[in-house]
C-alpha cells in the first residue's frame, strides 16, 4: 500500500493551505488529477470541481473532500519584531508551544518561526498548569524590531502554518503529517478517479476539493450549488478511539472505513446508510460505525442544498488532528477507496429512486 499512497499523501501533507488560502493545494490536485477527469471547473470561491461524465446526464454524484487546513492568519507587528496571531479553525493552547511554523507571505516568501510565550520560571503552580490563552503567545522569527521584519515582505493577513515533515511511522501502515483533515481525502479523491478513469458509469461523478470547511463549510455550500447533485459523501477525518483512556469503540486506526451515523452538521441518510453498508459486505470491505455530535462535515451543507441532497460521510479514522502531527493508517484510506469504487460502479437511477423512496417508509 505504501507504493500506492506514499507519494501523493506526503506531496500532499506538506502543502500549505488554510481557510482561504488553498490555491497551492488546488494547483497540485488539479495537476494530479486532470488526466483522469473529463473537465475541470471552479466554483467562485476557489473549490475544484473534478469532472467525469457518465451515461446518464440526469444523475450526478458529488464527491467532497476539503482542501485546507488548520492555521493561523498575522494579526500584528509589534515594535521587537514579534509577530501576534490569530487562529483559523479550531487550535488547542496546549499543542501550540516551541512549535516550529511557517510564514508565507503574499509574494510567496517564506520564513520560519518559532511559537513562544512568557517562560514558567518564577510562575505560581496555577498559572503554571493552566492553558495559556494564544493572545499570550507569538511568533518568534529571531528578527529584532517591526521595521526588519517589514523589510521582509512581512504584513498582517499573511498566512502561518505548522512546519512537519511527513513520514512512515517506524516501517509501519501508519503515517505521520500535518493537514491529514482533510488532504489524506484529497489522497482518496484523486485516486478514486484515478481507478474509475476507463470504467463507464451512469451517473457523472464530480470530485470536489473544497475549500474554507474548516471555518464553517463554505466550499461545500458553493460547490454543491454548482454540481447540483443527486447524491453526495464527503469524506473526511473522524476521531480515532484507540488511545489510552479513551471511549471503547470500533472506530480506530487499522479497523477500515468510518460510516458516519451523526455530526454536529448532518443525520445521514437512513436508506443510503443501508446500501453502503451492503455494498461493503458484498465486497468484504471492513467498515465500523461512527457517531460524533460534536464537528461537522462538508455533508453538512450538501443535506440541504435545494430541495434536499441523500448524503452522508464517509470517515477515516485519525489520531491527534488539528494539530502539527497526525496519523491515519494506510489500509483505511484503502478501504475508503475502495469501498467509494463499488459503489459509485454500481449507483443508477434505480438506486436513487429506492433512497428517496426508503426516506418516507414507516
């Protein structure tokens, strides 16, 4: 699996693209993936909408996996050349410290940096344990005053990113990067078409790469409105249940592919719950069940898309996202992939009938 995944989830890893800011990620996967698509369009936000047509124009699939990252934005100079930060999506204080970063500023310069805060020597117990609020925090760039770093092209808005290299956990399925929510989907997307390239399917299957879901779905609302589909998955990231002290459940690195029952954001779809999970037995795809009612999917915004979109999230387990360092295993992107493949070769109108009709069934 490695010789397959390796190469395009690490190129993948190591862009830089928060909200907002995912044009070096989009220029990637449209490189990647255009050979296996028949078009390729944006929406007027900057999603990429990956396009193969099928052999019955009235039937659309959507596909969305979201292109950014966690980050953060400069939000001023001060006078000793430290720079002050603002989060974009969701950070925890505690992974934030003596973190290397980078600063890309709008010309594409980068420069990296060290996140610091007051030091603890002389700190009461309880200031000591607390998590520090990143108002307190900056970014070190080891340069000496407001004017050298100006001079460096550097101004407010610029984007911040955490510095990590990926790479194979110690020979092992399991591997290490930044931005696995929500590039290791990225990852499967272009595969997917990849594989589906010479298979003829009724339904036109549109891989969107969104962007801005980390601040609240935004690509997925545009997008959605572009493709106007008839059934969508989006697939990303969910909460791995493998670690010490935490909630015994199936869902976890190695156990294969998440189907996503809730979120903050969606219900799935009842009906299509079902099939997918017969389309997975009927090709020993192993899969677990994953409930979460707390986050959100780019599903969230494809649910209620015009009168109604069937939907549902497809999820991969992940330790430790919304971090520098994450880990996924390798045969859960498989079998996401796989899994997407039969039942996307398989999807026509008669399916989509039996969904809408299995909504009102008592």
């Amino acid at each position: 699996m490695k010789k397959i995944w390796w190469p395009l989830l690490k190129s993948l890893s190591e862009l830089n693209g928060i909200s907002g800011f995912e044009h070096q990620v989009a220029s990637f996967i449209e490189k990647q993936i255009k050979p296996f698509v028949d078009e390729i369009q944006y929406d007027g936000l900057g999603s990429l909408l990956a396009i193969k047509k099928g052999k019955n124009p009235n039937l659309t699939v959507m596909l969305a996996a979201h292109m950014d990252e966690v980050g953060f934005l400069v939000s001023n100079i001060e006078d000793s050349g430290m720079i002050r930060f603002t989060p974009v999506g969701g950070w925890w204080g505690h992974v934030l410290l003596a973190q290397v970063m980078v600063l890309t500023t709008r010309e594409g310069n980068v420069y990296h940096g060290i996140i610091g805060a007051k030091p603890p020597h002389g700190m009461s117990p309880e200031a000591k344990n607390r998590v520090l609020d990143m108002k307190e925090m900056y970014l070190d760039l080891g340069l000496s005053s407001k004017k050298e770093v100006e001079a460096k092209g550097i101004r407010i808005g610029d984007m911040i990113n955490p510095k990590t290299e990926a790479m194979v956990m110690n020979d092992s399925d399991i591997v290490m990067g930044k931005a696995w929510d929500d590039r290791v989907s990225c990852g499967v997307l272009i595969e997917l078409m990849k594989r589906l390239k010479n298979v003829e399917t009724e339904a036109t299957i549109i891989a969107a790469f969104t962007v801005q879901e980390e601040v609240g779905l935004r690509g997925a609302k545009t997008s959605t409105y572009q493709a106007k589909p008839d059934l969508g998955f989006a697939i990303d990231v969910t909460l791995s249940n493998d670690l010490p002290g935490g909630p015994r459940m199936d869902t976890r690195l190695g156990n294969g592919v998440a189907l996503s029952i809730l979120d903050a954001s969606v219900i799935a779809h009842h009906g299509l719950v079902a099939d997918v999970e017969k389309v997975a037995k009927d090709n020993q795809i192993p899969f677990t069940y994953d409930v979460m009612p707390v986050g959100g999917t780019d599903a969230g915004e494809m649910h209620k898309a015009f009168a109604g979109v069937v939907a549902m999230t497809l999820s991969i387990p992940c330790r430790y996202y919304h971090s520098h360092t994450s880990l996924v295993h390798l045969k859960d992107v498989e079998m996401t992939t796989q899994l997407l493949e039969k039942y996307l070769i398989q999807f026509n109108a008669k399916t989509l009938a039996m969904l809408h009709a299995s909504k009102f069934k008592a």
